[in-house]
C-alpha cells in the first residue's frame, strides 16, 4: 500500500427482525436505545458519546477495545424519513486520524409482522489500515447486537 | 420509482492539468477560489455559499439556474490530506429535501509538470429523482469548468 492509498468497495447487508419498522427505526434515532447497542459492547469502553440525530447533525463516539488504542466514530445525518430510511457518513478514527470513510442507507420496509432491514456500505479504505471483508464482519455483528438488544428491550418492557 | 426508492451507483473520472497539485488542491481548499468556478457558473444564481475547508466543516451553498427552483449542496469534509487527498461527503437538495447523498473521494498526484485528478463518486440517488449518468456528466462539467479557471488565473498571475 502506498502511504495515501484509498480503496473503494461496497456491500450490503440484509436482515429481518421481529419488531415493526418503528419499533426498529426508534433503536437508531432514540440516542439512549443506540448507544445500548451500537456503542456500549461487552469488552469496549466508550471514553464519550453524543448524538445529534437530525439532517446536518452529528453523532460522535470515542471508545477503545481492552487496553487498545482510542478510536473513534464520526457520523453525520444526511437524509432522514422517519420509521423508512436514514442516510448518513461516517469515519472510522484511530487516535483523530480517518482510515477510513463512508456512505451508508439504511431501509427499513414492513416484511410481515416485522422488518426487512436492508444496510448499504459505500466505502473509502484509506492508507490500507482496513478492508472491506472486516467492515462486513463487524456491521454484521452489530446487526446482530441490534438483535439481542431487540428481544431483551421486548422481554423488560 | 417507489415514493422512497434509493438506486446506488458510482463512477469515476480521471483528469490531467497542466498545474502542480498544489495550485489544483488550492482551487478546493480556498473558499475564494472554489466559489469562481464550482458556485458562480453562467447561467446560475447564487443566494449564499459558505465553506469551512476542514475536517468536520460544512460548505454549503444554495443557487437557482434560470428562473428554476431553489436547489442547494451541503457538504462535509471527511477527510483532508493536503496537496494530496479530499474525502466529504454531499447531499444535493431540491428545496430542503435531499434527492441525493454521495461520498466522493478526489486524489491529486503528480503526473509530468501537472497533475492527475482523480474523482470517485461513490452516491446513493433518492427517491427516483437523480440518476448516475446525469451526476456523473455535471462532474465532467465542473472538472472541465476547472480547468477553464485555472487558466485563466494563471494568465492573470
């Protein structure tokens, strides 16, 4: 890899969950139901988080996994429609350095009692510090936290 | 089209100037210079333009081309190396509604006495009312305005 190199790649990922599209829409707008989710895993230690969850607002956590380095997630809102779709970018950090940069739509669509979840991820992979294969993996897996925050959320209520 | 379609779509468009990467990275960078040739083309009015060139700084501008509608693009930098690399990310609107939200990553390397410009689009099209052609032939434009601009500015220096 040269020392700027950028590589483009997308994917997408589909999944259904047993929560209507509101229910499913609130755990990405409401910033107290994401965060239980999307930013405090098991094993990670979230040093900040805000959440601006409006057209031109920002969402910007900073975490670090074990005694790693800090890093850091910096989203902007770009198109909002309520309990249908959110589109937004964001930058992966390490220290308060991009690697990488991205495009992502979000839509959710009724699919029977529940949601089609339907996640599309255009990215720019800067200087080789990440790849498209790895993203993957790890937005699966927070689909599958989503999941398990879902049924746990449905169980307390 | 469904009322909330999204088509995703990219492309990518290569470039030479006769101009070192740092002149062409300076007609992006300095608000003065982008707004001659990116905002106040012939043909179009513009009722405001703001740019805050860094990393998590918005330029926004709002414009009419002839007695049409009032559009707008609302940019944010994601990513800047300089003399070398930008990555933001833009939303077109119509009004204040979105049509468009994009990640576009622009690479500027050094080719003989100039440079080679390289843009990537990487753009998620709203709800029926854009499509990848028509982006991708006002890109060819602005870049061909560019070149118009710089020289004309140089023969000014």
């Amino acid at each position: 890899m040269s020392k700027h190199s950028v590589e483009h790649a997308s994917f997408i990922i589909e999944r259904h969950y047993d929560f209507s599209p509101t229910v499913v829409f609130k755990a990405f707008s409401d910033p107290a139901h994401k965060r239980k989710w999307f930013v405090d895993g098991e094993g990670w230690t979230t040093d900040s988080y805000e959440s601006d969850f409006r057209v031109g607002g920002f969402e910007r956590s900073r975490f670090r996994f074990g005694d790693g380095p800090p890093m850091g997630n910096d989203t902007v809102y770009l198109d909002i429609v309520p309990d249908r779709r959110i589109v937004f970018a964001y930058s992966m950090l390490m220290g308060d350095t991009p690697f990488s940069a991205s495009l992502a739509t979000i839509e959710f669509l009724p699919d029977g009692n529940g949601t089609k979840l339907t996640y599309t991820e255009q990215a720019a992979f800067l200087d080789g510090k990440d790849q498209v294969k790895d993203r993957e993996e790890g937005c699966r897996g927070l689909f599958e936290m989503l999941a398990t925050y879902l049924d746990s959320a449905a169980k307390q209520a």
